[in-house]
C-alpha cells in the first residue's frame, strides 16, 4: 500500500480523532494531517469537507480518491490495507480467542456516552476533581458557551436557514436531530452520573484483567488496538477529572499502573490533548473563521496597494 496519498482529516481534542491519529501512529504509517474545526467556524459541515463525508464528522481518512470516515472503520481499514512487515499488527491472529476478546473491549468501550463524559463533566464540575482543562475552556464549554453544543446548533439553524444548496441543507438536518438529544443528556446531572456508574462496571472488569494475567496490555503481551482505545479513554477521564474516582485514588492500581504505561508509548506522548495543544486548535480555529480571513486578505490589499502607490511615485 502506497503511503504517499494519506491525510487524516482531524480535530487535535476530539476523542474519536485520537483513536484515528494513534492507530496510524502505531502502524508506523506515513500520513498528512489537515485540522478540521468541529467549533465555531465548523469546518465539518462546510460543503468542501460535506463532499468528502456527509456526516460532517472528524475523524476521516483518505487514501488517494478513497475516503474513509469513523475511527473504527478506520483502524479496521488501515489493519487490513498496511500489512507487511513494516507495520506493526494491531489485531490479534484473525478468529483467535485474543481477537474476540480485543472486540468484546472495543465494542463495551464504544457504548460509553463520551460526549456525556467530557460535556457533562464540564457541566457540573463538582463531580470532578483536578481536570485539566483550562478554566477559560471550560467556561466556553458550558452551556451557552462559545463551544458548548446548544451554540453548535444555533450555528447548525443558522447555516441551514442561509443555505441554498438542498443537499447541505438535508446533511445539516440530519446532525440537528442527532445534536439534540445530545444537548439534552449533556444537561442532565442524573445521566451522567449513571454514565460514570457504567464506566466504573468497566473500570472493575479491566482491573480485575490486569490483576489475573499480569502482562502489560490488555491481551496479554501483544500491545492491541485495545490498548489504544482504553488508553483513550482512560485520558480523557483524566482530562476531565474523572480519573481519581476511576483508577488514581488507590481503588484501581493496576488500572492505575496500566495507564502510567500507556502514556509513555510516543504515539500517546505525541497526541494527548494537553493545554497547549488545545489552545494551537482554538488558535487556527479563529484563523479559519470567515471573518479572520476576510481581514488578512483586507489588510493585504492595503499593503499591496501601499507598495504599489510607493513604488509609482518613486
């Protein structure tokens, strides 16, 4: 398979982005990134990005004129697709018992209601503890906030109100009916506490995992997609201030010791969503925002037009 023609279309917080990112990262495959803003301005539902995936979704992967949306199908593609000796398996021997086990973990990880985790952490803060997210994005996440997601539908209503392409306008009904209900779980403190209480059915079993075994990983000593998904997750309860109640406060320590491991593989090292990673995201954000764009090109009509008047009157 031919590396030269592969960009990951991706957004650096967003949680499905980083499965993507890091599966690529540890096949050892060459790739281009390109940054597509999920918030204000919304990239992901500009009809550019809309052509590539209809679903206006990060992550997407393209391979030549082949796109590729959804983490999952994405590591699923790129295990199938890169296999010499040069990339490292990520899957357990097909039909083996390690391979239905890898499953089992990605598909229980796959019910869990991240946007409820990370929103409604932001939300009601009082149930986390140490969350890195800085102050000034948490306050932009809360509801009613530059990046909560009743803004993002506001934005979605007002681009479907000034569209004129039926199509786009169709896509953009689609993530209305998706986003909403959304906003309504984000909102409710019950929910995400039952959200949490199901995690930890899955923090207990995964404890339990690494205590019988006593391998490094999940499967054993094959380092799996499994892996990666769960090291994912398990940051992002840290990220939000989940982790204390989940694996750091002594009540998990082989979970605890398992996620001290993961983050020192470089393709975690290199992508976790740290502070100032963050900010660079909300940086090109504004860059991209229609009207940023309009004043640089402004202002470089000004410059050009200066030089030229400079250089006639010479």
């Amino acid at each position: 398979m031919e590396e030269a023609n592969v960009t990951l279309y991706y957004f650096i917080p967003s949680y499905f982005s980083q499965k993507a990112v890091m599966s690529l990262e540890e096949k050892k495959i060459k790739f281009k990134s390109r940054m597509v803003s999920i918030h204000d301005p919304m990239e992901n539902i500009e009809p550019w990005y809309l052509k590539k995936n209809p679903h206006g979704k990060v992550p997407l992967l393209q391979v030549g004129s082949e796109c590729i949306p959804e983490s999952n199908d994405i590591i699923e593609y790129i295990e199938r697709k890169f296999i010499d000796d040069r990339y490292p398996k990520l899957f357990p021997p097909t039909g083996s018992d390690e391979e239905k086990k890898m499953r089992k973990i990605l598909a229980d990880i796959d019910k869990v209601e991240i946007e409820t985790v990370t929103f409604g952490g932001v939300q009601f803060s009082q149930h986390t503890k140490n969350s890195t997210i800085p102050s000034y994005f948490q306050n932009k996440m809360r509801v009613g906030g530059s990046q909560s997601k009743s803004t993002e539908i506001s934005v979605l209503q007002r681009r479907m109100e000034t569209t004129e392409d039926e199509n786009i306008r169709r896509l953009l009904d689609e993530k209305l009916k998706e986003w909403i209900p959304m906003q309504a779980k984000i909102e409710d403190e019950k929910f995400l506490l039952q959200t949490l209480d199901n995690v930890e059915v899955l923090m207990d079993e995964y404890e339990q995992l690494l205590a019988t075994h006593k391998c490094d990983w999940l499967i054993g000593t094959q380092f799996t997609v499994a892996d990666i998904v769960l090291g994912i997750l398990l940051n992002r309860l840290d990220f939000v201030g989940f982790s204390y109640r989940m694996f750091k406060g002594g009540n998990r320590p082989h979970l605890n010791e398992y996620f001290n491991r993961v983050i020192q593989r470089p393709s975690i090292k290199k992508h976790l969503p740290t502070a100032s990673m963050i900010i660079k995201s909300m940086i090109l954000q504004r860059l991209l925002s229609p009207l940023t764009i309009s004043v640089i090109v402004g202002l470089l009509a000004v410059v050009i037009g200066g030089f030229i008047w400079y250089k006639k009157i010479q």
